[in-house]
C-alpha cells in the first residue's frame, strides 16, 4: 500500500526547511547577532544630537513617505535647538564622496503648526549637509530652509540641490546631515527621504536615505537603490513593522505584488570575531510567509525565492570602502509547497574563503534577498550568523560530547529543560528528555538530516516500519489543541526542499504517566513513500502548552520488503559525530542482542575527561561496531601513513580464547577511505584497511593502554578525489569481556611506519595470566621502539630468581612463560614473586602468587 492511499495518515504540518544541515556545537561569533532582529530605536545612521527639554524626537510612523518611518520632531518649547544628526555617511559602498560630481541631495518634509516668518536662524527649521575634508576641516555646507511661510504643508515637500547647483570641489570623507529646529522654532515637522545621487556620476553614496530601517542595516531596493528617493515594483512597501514578530516587537516586511526586480535589506559589516578563513558559519533567520506563490517556485526556479547572501570584506568602518573580496551566492531558501506558514527558521551553512593574498579577512555582511521573480508577504525576524565548530577527527574521538550525534536542540524556551538523559532510556544507557512547566513556547529536539552516511536518500516504495519508543511523566491530559500535544514527527522533503508529506506521532495524553515505555510505529503497508526523500528530519516536540516529562528514544526506521536507506544511529546513544553498527541487524530497528545491548557511553570509567564508550559482551558471536561519521582529510593525500590510536582499558577478559581462535577473538581498528562526506551524497567508500586486531596484554585485565595501528591512505579509482575518512572501533565475531574506549586520534605517521599492523606507543608490563598459577604463567610486556630489555623474576627479599628476558627486541607486544624454576632449572616454592622490566628508561615492577 503506497502512501498516496493513505493521505490522511498524514498531516501536512509545515517546519524549517534546512538547506545545509552539519549539526555541531554552534559559537555566536558575530555582531551582527547583537542587531540581527529589528528591535533597535534608532534609524542605522542617525542619532539624536540634541533633544532639549520641551523637544522629541522620534523615529516616527504616524507620517512617513516610504518604508513606514521618518525623522520627527515635536518642539513645543525655546529653551535650545533640537537636532537629529547622522553618522559618517561616508561608508559603506565608498570611502568617500566624490568630488566634480554634480550631487543630486537633500529631503522631503512635512509641517504641522510651526512658527511661521522666522526673523531669525534660532527661529528657522532647516536640514544642513557638511562635507569635510580628510583632515576634518570644512569643505562647505549646504542648508535648507524648510519653507515657514505656511504653519502647515499641504502634504510632503521636496528641497534638493537643482541642476548643476553643487559639485565638490574636493573629495569628502565626512559627510554629516543635520535635521534642526532652531532654538526659538515650534510646531512638528517630519523629515524622510535624505536624497544623495550623482547626476552625471556616482557620488559614492551608501544607498540609506530612507529612515526606514534600524540601526545595523542598510538597503539596496529598485529601482537604482533608493538614494534617489524613489522605491517601486513593490519595493515600496518594505517596512519594519509591528504586524507580527518572531521575538520582541518588530519584524521587517517584504510585500511585493509581482515579482519583476529583486533587492535586498542587509546589515553594514561586522567583525569577524574568532572566525577565520576555513571557518564554517551558520546564518538563520526566522521567516512567516503569506500571499505566496509555491507554483511559482516550480515554474521559474530560485528566482522565485527569498535569500540569503554572505558577503565578505577586508575593510569595517569609514571611509575603508566596500572592499568584497568574495560572496556566498545567494541561497535560496525552499518555502514550503504552500501559500502561507508560520514562523520557521531557516538557515545556510557558508565557508569563510581565503581572502587575497597580503590581505586579511575582516568583516562580514549577511542580506536579506528577495530574487527576481518573487511575490509574496514575507516577515523575517532574528537573522543570526554563528561558527560552526567543526571538529576533525581527533576532535570527535573523545565521548565528551553533550549532544548525542545526529540531533540538537532546536527551541529550549523558559520553562523547559531538554537533556540528554540517563535516568530513563531503553537502550545504549541514552534517551532524549524533555521536561516542561511553562506554557510559553513549544520544546523541540530537532534531527539533522538523517538521509547520511550508507545512502543519499531513503527510497520510495518499500514499506517503512519508523516511529519510537517514549515514556511519559505527569503530563497534562486530554489535550484540547495542537499546543496542548506531545508528538514526534517525522517529515520527509525532496531534493528541492518541497515537502513530500510527514507523519505525526501524537503520544498518549489519557493518562498523565505511562506504565513503562510505548513503542508508537507505522504499522505494516501503513506509509511507503511516493517518491524518494532526500532530507527526512525528526522532531520530538512538547506543544507550546504542553506540561510534564517525556523521554523518547530507538527512533525506529527500517524498510519491511527492502532496504529503505536507514543510517542505523536510531538509539541515541553515541555523541556527535559517531554512529553505529550493532547485531543483530544494526539496530535501526530498535533491537540489539548478543551482548550489544549493553554498549554504552558511560562516566564508570574513562582515559581523559569524563566518558569513554563500553562494550560488555559476555559470549562472543557477533561482531559489530561503533565508528566516527566521515570526516575530512583535510592536508592528507593518498600515500601518506596516518597513525591511528585508541587508549583500552579491559576486564573480564580471556586471554585463552585468543589462542584458540585467533583473531576472531580481540577488538580492531579499522580505517574506511571516501570520496564523499555529507549528507545525500551516500557511503562512497573507495577502500578499507583490514580489521587490524589490537594485541590485548595476556591477562584477564589490563589499566589504560594505549594502542595504535599504521596505515597508509590508498588511492582513489581514477577520475575521484580521496575525501574522507571514518574508523571504527571493532569487537570481532569471538571477542567477549568489558573494554572502555577513549581518545581516538588519527595522526600523519612518518613515512617508515609499518603499515597495517599493531604498533605499541608506549611502554607496559601487564599483570600476568593466570595469576595465582601453578604450574605456568605468562608475562605480557609492550616494547615501542627497538631497545634492550630485560625481564627478571625476584623473590620478596629482592633475590634475583630467574632472567627471563635479556636480549634487544622490536617493536611489539612480547609474551614469555614462567614454568615457576629457577635459573639453575629448579622448581622454585610457593609463594609470592616479583617481575621488574627494564627497558631503556622504563623500568616497572608487577606482583604474581605461586601456588602449589
């Protein structure tokens, strides 16, 4: 039974659509996020120079010409001048404006009861432009005398300089406006619309003379920016607004009837704070839609959308110039298939480039970029840019990570707590919680796309058993509506970011605590997908009216009559950038057995930090893995040898199973060579090393070790590029005992290492085996590096007993039996002995029981 026949299963509920999702810890990096809503007071580029008592100034909405604001005051007293005044206006695209330019500048204004026939300047209300030369000293300025002759205008008056009336004998590099009413002028008068453009020439303008938006961002609108006063093919009607926002009070509209142009609201740049090139950002915004056309999108690509556009820059403040040394395309961000959605956030992950050579990366600015063929109502709010922090390899191969791999943390709103949690979970000692006690915003756990690693998509036409398992605590019952709910959706996308449809789990509220946990699936021929889902993302969500605790965990997802293109990581129990393979078959079915169940990340033990990962198998059958995701070469290239080490601690171990079947009994290293990396672009493997077995001391138990493995990078088939690499921690067929895992790092080796084998990196002597004996023992020792080393048996008084070991040995892990005679081959008594190693510089001293 396809899905199409089952629509009604599925509910059309609309969230993020996430072009380029890398879940990692993010860092706010930028202030751009201190003006990334549209909260600020003040118009970007103006401040309050003077506002006296018995004066207002306001960033006005009750009389404007464009973009819903103007400059207002209200003076109703003569104790001193009131006085709006601008920045620099020398910024931005231009480090100066220019001079033999004939300049087009000035305002449009409007009076509401004013002093009229001043006899006086203090009485005059006026607009005045200054320019100054570099070293500050004047140039000149042009004034304009609002028009006092009435108390009142009839509507809005323009005042600009006229044909060839001024061209600036010298470049300015400070521009200053000036909007005054005199010290002994009255009445209310509005300014908007600060006109600056060359008529024979650019002038070096910045394309911000309309008010209209806050400070931090600028402009560029059809149909030549908007310096020359005029906004049009729906342009116009941009404006903050306190119609609707996402957080605060303000939100920034875009309403554009027809598309025909597109334009752009962007920030001014801000410094690249603890980012540099190679750095990956993170720019998200929150959008509402209406009056939208999702067939246009269909018809005319991404010229029907709305973007986001990164630019970079080698210069910050005044008078430095545009200075874009290179920009991000503009990405389109893929609405929903519909007419209308509420706020939903959508972000882009960029690459900060290498700037030129000589010169360093500064600044960034993000726009806000409705395309060409747009048409529609949108509301952005809460634009952010944070750095990803990426790790590499070495990075991920701790278990310190706080978030476990493949989901985040998408809305934590007061009131609600998500956590990683260990005090309820079904398998691998994890589960995802959520506790709420406030009704005021929903809680989300959010996946990344889990279209990764083996497959680039999951498949149409197979039969998809999906879901999870949850447990519920004094939630609230019965719920009433759709914020009232706790649910788990799954939502399934196509490659342009289209929704294909979504399952809605709504857990049982009938009852405020469930006795135990409640598997909630798809039932068999439920949903087989109409066509393939290229990013399939799942939520965990308590409603923003929701109360109590709920724990969720094995997110089911594996084809009934064929392989759907799972990625097995449904149990939540490894951190970011791990996934897993365990029997019996993967466990993205939520089952794991033969002592796999009980691998998990554990603070019983660990090496550095506070966690390492544990295997507790107690009869070797199967094998199974946990490994890191893929991560990139980075500087390393087929025919370089990495070196790949773990830290072991290990218990409940039989050394003897080792000699019966061999390597089949021990824990591997294995490396996987790609050529690809993230999501939709499949497993890609080109090669893998052999699982190269770690040489495990002859003991029952053995403290932190270290091992590692040599191997060399292979190259890649003809025509593709080596791009990857994962490891996996390896419990072979036989192996059965406890081991703790900690701190994998894959290192360049020098060029003589030996490839594809164990290789000691340090010194050991491990307890022998068995111990109590009678009538052998065996001593494990590990050697580094080619040395000389001796190993002697003592009795307690410190009388050499026996020399086992005298001799220079290589590299390895080196076993020697003990029968218990002495060095004249005599059996020696019972009773406790001494072994002491010395090699080179490392010398240990271990105790051992003979029993007879």
């Amino acid at each position: 039974m396809n899905m199409i026949s089952n629509n009604s299963r599925w509910r059309m509920i609309l969230f993020s659509i996430i072009l380029i999702v890398s879940q990692f810890p993010l860092q706010a990096q930028s202030g751009i996020n201190d003006i990334g809503g549209f909260e600020q007071t003040l118009p970007s580029y103006w401040t309050k120079g003077a506002e006296p008592s018995g004066s207002t100034l306001s960033w006005a909405t009750d009389e404007f010409l464009s973009m819903g604001k103007s400059l207002k005051i209200v003076k109703t007293t003569t104790t001193e001048a009131a006085r709006w005044e601008s920045e620099n206006m020398c910024d931005l695209w231009s480090e100066k404006h220019f001079a033999n330019v004939d300049i087009k500048f000035g305002m449009y204004y409007k009076t509401s009861g004013v002093n009229t026939n001043p006899t006086t300047e203090d009485q005059k209300w006026y607009v005045s432009y200054t320019f100054y030369r570099e070293n500050g000293t004047v140039i000149g300025e042009k004034k304009f005398e609002l028009d006092q002759s009435v108390a009142s205008t009839t509507g809005w008056v323009a005042d600009t300089t006229a044909v060839g009336e001024i061209s600036l004998p010298e470049d300015s590099w400070k521009t200053i406006i000036r909007f005054v009413g005199g010290k002994d002028a009255t009445g209310t008068v509005w300014t908007d619309n600060y006109v600056f453009v060359g008529r024979n020439g650019w002038a070096g303008q910045d394309w911000n003379t309309q008010v209209g938006v806050p400070t931090g961002w600028f402009y560029w609108m059809p149909p030549i920016g908007g310096n020359d006063g005029i906004l049009d093919q729906g342009y116009e009607n941009t404006k903050v607004t306190d119609e609707f926002a996402h957080n605060g009070n303000y939100s920034l509209k875009f309403d554009i009837p027809v598309g025909t142009h597109d334009g752009f609201v962007g920030t001014k740049k801000y410094e690249l704070v603890d980012a540099v090139p190679g750095d990956v950002l993170r720019i998200s915004v929150w959008i509402k839609g209406a009056n939208l056309n999702p067939d246009s999108a269909l018809a005319v690509g991404d010229a029907w959308s709305v973007s986001l556009t990164a630019i970079y820059h080698t210069s910050l403040g005044n008078n430095e110039g545009w200075n874009q040394y290179a920009a991000s395309p503009d990405i389109p961000l893929a609405f929903p298939h519909a007419t209308s959605f509420d706020w939903t956030q959508f972000y882009v992950d960029v690459t900060i480039p290498d700037p030129p050579v000589g010169q360093d990366a500064r600044g960034l600015s993000v726009r806000l970029h409705p395309l060409g063929r747009f048409s529609g109502t949108v509301w952005m709010d809460d634009l952010k840019v944070e750095k990803l922090n990426i790790p590499g390899i070495n990075e991920i191969g701790s278990f310190e990570q706080p978030l476990p791999s493949y989901w985040t943390k998408n809305s934590e709103p007061d009131g609600s707590t998500l956590s990683w949690a260990t005090d309820e979970f079904l398998s691998m000692g994890k589960s995802l919680k959520i506790e709420k006690t406030a009704t005021i915003g929903a809680a989300v756990w959010e996946s990344e796309n889990m279209c990764d690693l083996w497959s680039e998509k999951h498949f149409a036409n197979v039969d998809i058993k999906f879901g999870m398992y949850y447990k519920t605590s004094g939630v609230n019952t019965n719920p009433a509506n759709d914020d009232q709910k706790w649910y788990v959706t799954y939502t399934f996308y196509r490659e342009n970011g289209t929704v294909i449809g979504e399952k809605k789990f709504e857990l049982d509220q009938s009852v405020a605590s469930t006795n135990g946990w409640i598997a909630d699936t798809t039932a068999v021929g439920e949903i087989s997908l109409p066509e393939d889902s290229w990013k399939t993302i799942i939520r965990f969500v308590g409603g923003k009216d929701a109360t109590g605790t709920v724990w969720t965990d094995n997110y089911l997802f594996v084809g009934r009559n064929g392989w759907a293109g799972q990625d097995w990581n449904t149990q939540v129990g490894v951190p970011t950038g791990w996934f897993y393979w365990l029997p019996p078959i993967g466990g993205n079915d939520g089952v794991l057995d033969q002592g796999y169940e009980n691998t998990k990340v554990t603070d019983e033990e660990a090496y550095n930090g506070n966690y390492s990962l544990k295997f507790d198998i107690p009869v070797g059958t199967h094998d199974g893995f946990v490994g890191t995701r893929k991560f990139d070469l980075n500087d390393i290239v087929p025919g370089d040898n990495l070196r790949i080490s773990v830290w072991v601690k290990g218990m409940n171990l039989q050394p003897d199973s080792a000699l019966a079947v061999g390597d089949a009994w021990s824990v591997s290293l294995t490396a996987i060579y790609h050529t690809s990396l993230g999501n939709n672009e499949g497993w890609n493997q080109y090669a893998a090393s052999p699982d190269i077995p770690l040489v495990f001391p002859y003991a029952t138990s053995f403290d932190w070790t270290q091992f590692s493995v040599d191997v060399v990078v292979p190259e890649p088939p003809t025509g593709q590029v080596a791009k990857g690499i994962s490891v996996r921690l390896h419990p072979l067929g036989r192996f059965s005992g406890t081991v703790y895992l900690d701190l994998l790092e894959v290192k360049k080796a020098d060029p003589n290492s030996v490839e594809d084998e164990f290789v000691p990196v340090s010194h050991n002597l491990f307890q022998n085996y068995p111990n109590p004996f009678n009538p052998s023992t065996t001593i494990s020792y590990s050697v580094p590096n080619v040395s000389f080393v001796s190993l002697k048996i003592y009795d307690v008084l410190g009388r050499e007993v026996k020399t086992l070991v005298s001799t220079e040995q290589n590299i390895g892990v080196h076993n020697v039996q003990w029968n218990g005679d002495n060095n004249y081959g005599n059996k020696v008594s019972s009773g406790i002995y001494l072994y002491r190693i010395e090699a080179g510089d490392f010398i240990m001293t271990k105790k051992m029981m003979l029993l007879k």
